[in-house]
C-alpha cells in the first residue's frame, strides 16, 4: 500500500485520511506512521481545524498528503459526526484545509 500511495502523491494526486480521535483500533496514530514510512517532508504541524467556533479537529499537512482528525468521534466518522466529515471532505477538495 506505501508503493502505491508513493506514486499517487509522486504524480501529484492529492491524498487524505481522517480518523475520529476516539477510535481506538484505527487512530491517527496509524496515519503519523504511514506519513513516517512515505518519508514525506511535514509542511504543516498539527493544528485545529475550526467549524461552528469550535475545535472539530487536528489538520497536519504533509507534502502530497494530509492528515485529519475529528474530535471526539470514534471509527465511523461520516455515520457519527456528518456535518464534521462533509466539512472536511468539502475543505480538502476545495484544497483549503
């Protein structure tokens, strides 16, 4: 899977992931390692991203890749938390998160 997204991110095809920060099975942390193991230079270190004047989560951006979270939901982030994961959706297609 590393290969492929090497070459999805080498062909300048933007990549994401979210993660609800609750999830204990597959967390964020799982995405900090992925990003690790691209060897991808860090552009942006983990910031809030802000929906409604509050705190929806943490974007951290990466050359070709960026990594999301969403605050206090759990694996199923769309099903969970909707508004949350259109916003981010929306914002990374916009290419403004």
């Amino acid at each position: 899977m590393l290969d492929f997204m090497k070459n999805i991110i080498k062909a300048k095809v933007p990549v994401w992931a979210h993660y609800g920060d609750t999830d204990i099975v597959c967390n964020f942390l799982i995405g900090e390692r992925v990003a690790t193991q691209l060897g991808i230079e860090l552009l942006t270190p983990k910031t809030p991203w802000i929906l409604e004047d509050q705190i929806g989560g943490t974007v951290t951006k990466y050359d070709g890749f960026t990594l999301l979270t969403v605050r206090g939901v759990g694996h199923m982030v769309p099903e969970w938390a909707p508004k949350r994961a259109f916003y981010i959706l929306t914002q990374f297609l916009n290419q403004t998160i």
